[in-house]
C-alpha cells in the first residue's frame, strides 16, 4: 500500500498508526462481537472509550479541574452562535477580533445574539497580520473577547495571548494540540476536530466551569454548554466513532511525547518550508514573519498561470490537495501533527523541480 501525503486543511491527514488500529477494531470492537459503532452510547464498553479519550485530552493540555471538556456536534461553525449564546447574556456586550475569514464568520454569527464591538481588524493589511495589541479598543464591559489564534485561510497566527479584564475565548480549531498552551488563560476554548484532532463530526469545548449555567433564556437546550456538562456529553447520542478516532489520535500523540514533542517538530517543519519559499525567487507567502502560521502555509507561484500544472504534477507524485481556499486561490500547505517531515521534505523537493523545469 502506498500512502499519499496529504495537504489538506481539512478534513486533514490522520497518523496511519490511528487508521490501521481503527481498521483493526472495525467489526469486532475489543472482543465485543460488535462494532462500536453498533454499540450503546451508554454501554460501559463507550463509555469507557469516551471517558480515556476525555482524560487523555485532559492530561495531553494539562487542562485544569474547573473546566469541562466537551465533546460536541456541530463543528465549530456551531459554537459561533454557541458562545454568544451561553456567554454574552451578562451585559449582551462582546468585544471581537478581526484577523480574517474565520474571525468574519463569527464576528457575523455573535451579531445576531449581541452587541459586537470589533476591537481590531487586519483589513487593512489584506489580513497578512496580526493588529498590534497597543491599538485594539476593548470595551469596558464586554462578556467576553473572542479571536482566532491560527486564521487557518490566511496562513495568519498569533504570536501572543491579549492581557484583557474580560474572559477570552478562542476558535483553536486549526492550532490545537500544536504546541503547548496555558488553558488556565482562557474563557473558553473551540476547535472542531478535522485539522489535529481526528475526523469530522465532533467538536471539543473546554471551558471554566464558573462560564456554565448563564445561557441566554431562549437558547436551545442542544446548545446549552451546562446541559452537555451536566450529562459528560451524552445528553444525546455522540458521535462515538469520531470520539473513538479522536481518542486514537489523543493516544497516538502521547506515544509520540505529547504536545511539547509536536511543538518542536511542527515548528521545525514550518521553518523549513518558509526558508525555503522565501529563498526560492518563485514563490511568495505575504504574511509578516512573526504572524506565519506554523499549520497552514499559503502560497503564490511567480504566475498563476502556472497553478493548474503544479497542482497536476504534484498530485502525479502523491502530494495532494495543495490547492489554497477557493476564495484566495494560490497553493496552501497544511502542516498538522499527522503530517511528518518527509511530507516537506517532499514537497519542498518538488517545489524545487518545478521552479528548474518551468521557473
Ligand atoms: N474556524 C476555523 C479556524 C476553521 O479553520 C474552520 C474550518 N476550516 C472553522 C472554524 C469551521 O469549522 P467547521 O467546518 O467544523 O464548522
């Protein structure tokens, strides 16, 4: 079997280790006779599943005892009503900030639930960085301040986590579990699953407990962070067979030496890539130095007309889904945790083929 390598912003490259246990457990789970899939979600063999996937998720982000970690449905698109839902019923007041497409969306979505007030935007900048925290203009009572660490269209992330009197929340979908974080610092954490966590279909949420229990009288009660955390997430039946996969990958990246290990690694593999493109005198990533993405790396051909062969001629050699966001066009690499060295090192190599053939 030959595997490609995979690209893809998401739904994004899984470790093959994680796919072949999967495949493994598929029809007889742990010497049940059945499929988890087939299974209860409330059958001591799930929720056993669930509970470790929980507890390794815990200990791989040292999330503290006072938040919950939930596992949702969704995506992330959801918790961009979901926050302001839950969150902004105090002073209906929530300060946001704008670095691109995904912050828009949920700068959009709070809009329809609150008073948003966008402290800052990377408009003007065509979004290639980060505003600088001096000039933002938070409010004085905002419930919360929502941004978006890693900008996973626009290649843009931040290099440092806003000092605010209020609670951050943060859409970490694109940039969770690359790296070390403090939880202890935020509200509320997102992330849908399909980037570093495992497939489609499940949403993790971690958040301080004291957060709970403040929904806005007429949110739904699927969409109540208090009724999930009432429940451990089985108010209604989960998605198990995401939950399953995540938890695969949970005990994949502690076999691999946890988030420390896949900090040094990604940044290792980011730091090659963009050497290089910057070097080559062919390709151009915008994006000011200190706010360069580690997952995802956008990039320009000195022509477009030359995109539709690259993508062709990568594609020939296993490199797949190279193609940026329909919206921005260009080339865009994703770097996640499943995306190894040898996966740049191809790359790169037939970066640089194509500039000596067709440069
Ligand atoms: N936020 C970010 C930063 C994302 O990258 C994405 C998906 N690419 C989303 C939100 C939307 O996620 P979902 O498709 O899970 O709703």
């Amino acid at each position: 079997m030959s595997r490609a390598f995979n690209f893809c912003a998401g739904p994004a490259a899984l470790p093959q280790a994680v796919l072949e246990r999967a495949q493994q457990e598929l029809v007889d789970f742990r010497g049940s006779g059945l499929s988890l899939m087939e299974m209860s979600h409330r059958s001591d063999e799930v929720v056993a599943m669930a509970t470790k996937a929980e507890q390794d998720l815990r200990d791989l982000m040292s999330v503290p005892d006072n938040y919950k970690v939930l596992f949702l449905q969704g995506g992330a698109s959801t918790q961009f009503a979901m926050v302001p839902l839950n969150l902004a019923s105090i002073h209906g007041q929530a300060d946001y900030v704008n670095t691109g497409q995904w912050s828009i969306k949920a700068i959009k979505e709070a809009g329809k639930y609150c008073n948003v007030n966008v402290v800052a935007t990377g408009e003007d900048n065509r979004f290639t960085s980060v505003p600088a925290f001096e000039s933002w203009s938070v409010s004085g009572n905002a419930d919360y301040l929502h941004y978006t660490p890693n900008e996973t269209i626009g290649g843009v992330e931040f290099d440092f986590i806003p000092e605010v009197e209020t609670d951050l929340v943060v859409d970490l979908s694109s940039t969770i579990l690359s790296r070390p974080l403090d939880v202890s610092r935020f509200g509320l954490i997102y992330a849908g699953a399909q980037k570093n966590i495992g497939p489609a279909g499940i949403t993790v949420v971690i958040v301080r407990e004291d957060l709970l229990g403040k929904a806005m009288p007429a949110t739904p009660t699927m969409l109540d962070y208090k009724v999930h955390g009432d429940n451990d997430s089985m108010y209604n039946t989960p998605p198990t067979f995401a939950w399953y996969l995540s938890g695969l990958v949970f005990e994949w990246l502690k076999e691999q030496g946890g988030v420390a290990a896949m900090a040094k690694l990604n940044k290792a593999k980011a730091d090659k890539l963009y050497q290089y493109i910057d070097g080559s005198g062919f390709y151009t990533n915008p994006v000011a130095v200190n706010n360069r993405s580690w997952m995802n790396v956008p990039f320009t051909l000195a022509e477009d007309a030359l995109d539709k062969a690259f993508l062709q001629e990568a594609g020939q050699r296993q490199l797949l889904n190279l193609k940026g966001h329909r919206t921005v066009g260009g080339m865009r690499a994703s770097l996640y945790n499943a995306v190894p060295m040898e996966a740049v090192d191809a790359l790169i190599e037939f970066m640089q083929d194509f500039v000596k053939r067709r440069g």
